[in-house]
C-alpha cells in the first residue's frame, strides 16, 4: 500500500477531484494499492502536489479548464496530446496542442492528469451535449466524440493512463490480462420468415451494396420457414470462468422495439436455461423506457414475474440513455448495474475505460449509486461499420482484440439473431464466437461478485 498526501487549492470542484481519486483507488489494475489523504497529519509515503508548484513531491499541473465553471459548449476546441511511458503511449485531454513528450520528468507529469480522466468518465461532454449534436434519437453522435474525433476509441485510455500513474509513483505492477466479459441482448427470439420480411431484407442487402450471395440464403429461410433465431442451447456456455449475463426485451411500441410474449413454453424453457447455466438475467428496457420510469416499472416488473427473481441489472435498448433522465430512473427500480454506454455503431472505448465504475451525476455534485460497466464490442456495431465484408469484419475483429490484450476488459454482446446475419455474410462469427469462450479467461472481481 502506498499512501498518499495529496495537496492541492481548487475548492471550486473538490468533489469532482475526490471522485476522480476515489476512481483511481478502486480501479482493478490498482487493486486498492494505494491511497489518497488531504490531512497531513496522517503517516504517507509519498506527496503528491496538483497545481501547486514547488512544494516537493509528484506534481501534477492544474489545466483549469473542466475543473471550472467556464468550460460548458467549448469541448470542441480540446485536443489530444500524445505522451510516452514505457511501452504505452498516454492521451491527455488538453486545450492547447504540444508535441509528444514523456509522461513525466523528474516528478512532474506533463499534462493534467485529473482533468482528463475526469472528462472521459464523467460523460461531460455527452450531458453538455448541443442539440446539433445530437442524432435522431437525441443522443450524441459518435463522431462528436473526442475519442471518435482523436481515433482513440480502440484504446481504453484511462486504463492505460492509471497503470502508468501507478507505476511512476511506485507500485510494482505487472501487465494483467485483459477481462473478458460476456453479454447478450434478446430483442427478437422468433425469425420472421414471411414473404415481406424476405424481400426486405433482400432489399437491405442490394440497397447497402452487400455481397449478392447473401440473398439465397435468405430465401431458404423462407422456403424452409426455419428459425434461424433459435441459437439459445450452443449460445449459452455452461463455462463456469466467464462472467455471464443476458438481457430480455419485455415490451415497446416504437419502431425501434420487437415485443415478443414472456409467457410462452419456449420462454420457459431459455430462462431455464439461463438459470441452469449461471446467467445473471437483466431487463433490456424498451426504447422508451430512457424518460419513461412507468414503462420501465412495468416492463421490469413483467419480466420479474416470470423469472421468479428479481431483476437488478440493465441494459438499455438501442443503448437508448439520458445522462440527465435515465440514472434516476434505474436508481428508483433498484437497478444496481447497468451496461449501456457503448456506441450504436461502433466498437470501441466510450468512457476510456472497460471496468466499471459509478458514472457523475453533476446535478448532485456526486455519483450514482448504481455500477456501470461500459458496452466495449457489440456484434451488430461491428457489422454496421464494416457493412458485413467479410475482409473488413477479420480485420476489425483480430486488430482490437490484438491491441487490448493487457490492461482492461472487454465487455461483448452477442445477439441470437446477429449469428444468423453472420452467417448470410459468410462471416464466422459462431466460430470466433465460441473461441473466445475456450480461451483462458481471468475472473474480473471488480464486478464478478453477485448483486
């Protein structure tokens, strides 16, 4: 354990730095190895000094730019510098553009550290989001996003920035492997195979330019009437090191939603099957249930009714979240995880970071008292920005896993319904499906205990 005194004069946002050390403390790299005081008469170890120059000790410089009450619809001017630190190479979330340099020089770190972590965790820029940044569904476009707009969203920046804060003050770490976590969302359980699906889809297929020999495949689906949905009994592993959950859409009336009834034999038999193989089961929330607590009281309660347990994790649908609206409404249905915040169409890093942590509710100067554990690799993002070309869809897939195999975790959702898109496209998503299942995961403690 290294103890830490840590000095700094900003009494305008000391709850927003206090949140920031308590993240780093709790972080799993970490492992509660090291601690933050502000009272001096206290036994330390070590100074750590922000914004208060010669003093002794680490230093970190005060930006004052997100820690300030001027910052609000002026994110778009911020840039991200690049600094060196052994094998990684670190981001800071700055104002002013410098050259690359080392991370840190005879105990001065060269950027504001807390400042930047704080930026990508807190959500800042999504709840001071303007209005033409927003898509049609009224969430912030992915492009917007500094981490989108500085091509780092492939890289769990905040993790990589902790590990190297915690190796240059003198914790003795070495590169952990990095957590894989396994998710599905069940927003379709039967295919419909009818003739206007059939052409639809076939029409999708054309309209996006996608390989001709698609289109067969869907018309034997037609003419065989299968369900090609029904990939529940090999989907779900009965492996015991993986870290499980699966969430069940329960009703919605908007386009975006696909109710299917609860009630039924074969819904028997998948929660059975869910329960027997240690899934940790969830609500998927309709898309109107991000501003509706009624409709999310009820759907929740609906879906409770027929698993005989109750339900304390979440996923929103259409990963359809307001920072302002949707962590109150979890809050009051004694939602204790939630694991929404990813991109639509993406895959990548949304908050700098795979763990979970309690995201910032800046109404409260405070954070949530739920746990949100980040969406890093979705299929169906995967295939949106790869338009389902084989060539592409490999070399998304191998390159992330490639470059993420320390220092984080991988929070995946698998669709039932996107294998059988996979498998149209003549993309082998079963298969590396499945290897990812037999490799040899590490338990994440972090979030693994039940709720």
């Amino acid at each position: 354990m290294i103890r830490i005194f840590f000095q700094d004069n900003n009494t305008v946002c000391k709850a927003r730095i206090n949140y920031v050390l308590n993240f780093i403390e709790a972080h799993p790299l970490v492992e509660h190895k090291l601690k933050f005081s502000r009272d001096a008469t206290l036994a330390y170890d070590i100074t750590c000094n922000y914004g208060i120059p010669n003093s002794g000790g680490f230093f970190i410089p005060r930006q004052n730019f997100i820690f300030s009450n001027n910052h609000q619809n002026n994110f778009g001017s911020l840039t991200a510098n690049t600094y060196t630190y052994q094998s990684l190479e670190l981001y800071s979330v700055s104002s002013e553009k410098e050259s690359l340099s080392n991370f840190v020089k005879n105990k001065k770190f060269q950027f504001d550290i807390l400042e930047t972590i704080f930026f990508h965790i807190s959500r800042m820029e999504e709840w001071y989001a303007e209005d033409q940044q927003l898509d049609d569904c009224e969430m912030m476009k992915s492009k917007e996003q500094f981490l989108v707009k500085n091509q780092l969203h492939h890289l769990p920046v905040i993790d990589h920035l902790i590990f190297a804060f915690a190796q240059v003050i003198g914790l003795a770490l070495t590169p952990k492997k990095t957590v894989f976590r396994i998710t599905h969302d069940i927003d379709e359980v039967f295919q419909d195979p009818s003739l206007f699906s059939t052409i639809r889809r076939t029409g999708g297929i054309l309209w996006r330019r996608q390989k001709l020999s698609a289109i067969p495949k869907v018309w034997s689906a037609y003419f065989h009437q299968r369900n090609e949905y029904n990939t529940f009994d090999w989907m779900l592993t009965d492996q015991s090191n993986v870290e499980k959950c699966i969430y069940f859409l329960a009703g919605g009336t908007t386009k975006y939603d696909t109710p299917y009834a609860l009630d039924t034999n074969e819904m028997k038999t998948i929660f059975q099957l869910c329960k027997k193989r240690n899934y940790r089961i969830g609500i998927h929330p309709s898309f109107d249930c991000w501003k509706d607590n009624e409709l999310l009281k009820i759907e929740k309660e609906k879906l409770e009714a027929q698993i005989n347990q109750p339900i304390v994790i979440s996923r929103q649908h259409y990963l359809h979240f307001d920072f302002k609206k949707t962590p109150d409404l979890l809050i009051q249905n004694n939602i204790k995880e939630d694991s929404s915040i990813g991109y639509r169409d993406l895959i990548g890093f949304r908050c700098g970071t795979g763990f979970g942590y309690h995201l910032y509710n800046f109404k409260e100067e405070a954070p949530f008292d739920f746990l949100e554990v980040p969406l890093i690799f979705m299929d169906s993002s995967l295939f949106r920005e790869t338009n389902h070309d084989l060539e592409k869809v490999k070399e998304r897939w191998n390159s992330f896993l490639d470059k993420n195999k320390f220092h984080t975790k991988i929070t995946f959702n698998f669709h039932n319904s996107r294998f059988y898109d996979a498998q149209i496209h003549e993309i082998p998503l079963k298969k590396w499906y499945q290897e990812l299942l037999s490799s040899s995961l590490d338990i994440d403690k972090f979030t693994k205990k039940r709720l």
